[in-house]
C-alpha cells in the first residue's frame, strides 16, 4: 500500500541544527512518521526531545560544533552507539552572513562555507559509509536555498555555499545511486526562523518579500514536514539527485 512507504518506523534520522526553526520542524515531523531522532545541535541544548518523546519515538541529542571537521566524523559514530544504525540525514545545519561583496571578509566567506557546504559534504560521506557498511541504502536530504537558483542580495558566500549543495546533491546522487543511496535536496523559500530575521526586521524588504510569495504569507517549520518525510521515505526510492523547492511558489513567479 502507498500509504505504508511513508511510515519512517525504526528508521534512525540524524538531523543536524534541530535544536531551532526547520531543523527542530523536520525533526517533529519525521518523529510523527515513525522515526527515531538524533539532533545535533552546538549551543542551547534541543528542546523537542521531550516533544518527541511523547509521540512515542526516541530522542538523543549530539553536542557538535560542525566547523570542526573531528567533531562531524563523531556524528555517526554517537548515532551508531545510540540506536545501532543510522538511516537517513539531514543536512540541515547552515549560517548566513550580510554584508556587501566589495566588503565582504574572508572571515565571512571561511565561516560560511564551513558550516553549509564542508560540514554537509563530509557528513554525507560519513553517513554513505555507514549505509555501504550496513548493506542497507540510505537516504540522504540536503537543506539548500532559493539561492541554490537566484542570486540574492549581500549574501555572496551563503549563494555560493547553497548553489554548490544543490550541484553536491546531484554529483552524490550519480555516484551513489547503484549503493541504494538517494541523495536530495530540499529548497526552503522565505521560511520566519532565525536564518531569515534581518529581513523579517528590515520593513521594506519584508514586505517586498511578501508580495512576490503567490501564497502570501512565509513558510513556517511545519511546512517542510510533508517533504522530507516523502523523500526520507521509500516512497522516492526512484528519486536522485532532485532539489525540491518548498517555498509558497516564489521560483515559479
Ligand atoms: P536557524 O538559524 O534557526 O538554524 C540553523 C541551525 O544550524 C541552528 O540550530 C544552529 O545551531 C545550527 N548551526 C549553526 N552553526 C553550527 C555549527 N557550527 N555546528 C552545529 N550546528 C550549527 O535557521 P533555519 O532557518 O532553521 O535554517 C536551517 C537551514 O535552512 C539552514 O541551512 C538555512 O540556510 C536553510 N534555509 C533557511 C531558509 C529560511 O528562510 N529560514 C531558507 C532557505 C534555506
């Protein structure tokens, strides 16, 4: 039955930033479809754990700083020692910078690029590894950006970063497919969390963000939960290398 590929029973999801705004949205929502949760999270300890807890399924959370490269390569070996396996990741951890590119520091484009683009790539590979040791596949969801298709504003090294998590999430999905690894990506549009505050705040871009949404309104956490419990699950076990734009219509306008 269809409806049973969508149930993420037993399956573990490491989820990394699920500590605040989609991370802690998409971990709720793959907890709702059966799936055991282990959050990653570097400053304030998660608060979903309870909350997911009471749907019935388990939650432990991993304190890493992702800029670390030691630190990532811990990741799945603390998922392994908790729950015996990992199967499915989300690469959600990400940060922006604003500042104008004649500017912008080198500080800027290192920190940036670290967390969104070098984090998630040996990340991937740590969890590709497990799923190639464990036999099993694996599902791999990458957070990427409208600015994995536009150019956007003052943000040079979080485009670069979310235009080469697009292109990375193709290049994984061709060498990984024949492994039963499905690598894709989720595009968020003008979601209200943390990531997008500065311009929330801003009174004239907010509202020039609004008017170009066909849904008029922002995206909230909850409403990445239909999409990356479907491409967690092996109802897209014959999708690769995609990037799914969840963002209210903005790209088609
Ligand atoms: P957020 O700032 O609430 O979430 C970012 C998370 O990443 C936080 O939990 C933070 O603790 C974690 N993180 C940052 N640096 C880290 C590090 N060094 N080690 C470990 N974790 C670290 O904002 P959000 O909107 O929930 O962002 C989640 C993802 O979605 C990001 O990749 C962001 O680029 C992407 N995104 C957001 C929007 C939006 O409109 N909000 C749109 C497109 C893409």
């Amino acid at each position: 039955m269809i409806r049973d590929a969508f149930n993420l029973q037993g399956k573990v999801a490491v989820v990394t930033g699920c500590a605040t705004g989609l991370g802690q949205g998409m971990s709720l929502g793959l907890a709702e479809a059966g799936a055991l949760i282990a959050g990653v999270y570097n400053k304030s300890t998660p608060t979903c754990g309870d909350e997911i807890t009471s749907l019935g399924s388990r939650f432990v959370g991993i304190k890493a700083d992702l800029a670390d490269l030691a630190q990532i390569e811990k990741v799945v070996e603390a998922t392994v020692e908790a729950y015996g396996r990992v199967d499915i990741l989300i690469n959600n951890a990400g940060i922006i910078r604003r500042q104008p590119a004649l500017e912008f520091t080198r500080k800027n484009w290192d920190d940036v690029l670290d967390i969104n683009l070098r984090a998630l790539f040996f990340l991937c590979q740590a969890a590709a590894k497990r799923f190639v040791l464990q036999k099993s596949g694996g599902k791999i969801i990458n957070i990427a950006s409208m600015l994995s298709f536009q150019g956007g504003i003052l943000v040079p090294s979080y485009t670069a970063s979310k235009s080469g998590v697009m292109g990375l999430t193709r290049e994984l999905a061709c060498e990984w497919a024949s492994e039963n690894i499905n690598v894709n990506g989720i595009a968020p549009g003008y979601m209200a969390t943390e990531n997008t505050r500065a311009l929330q705040e801003d009174p004239v871009r907010s509202k020039d963000i609004l008017k170009r949404i066909p849904a008029n309104r922002w995206g909230q956490p909850d409403d990445l939960r239909g999409a990356v419990v479907f491409l967690a699950s092996s109802a897209s076990d014959y999708i690769n290398g995609h990037t799914l734009a969840v963002d209210g219509g903005w790209l088609c306008r």
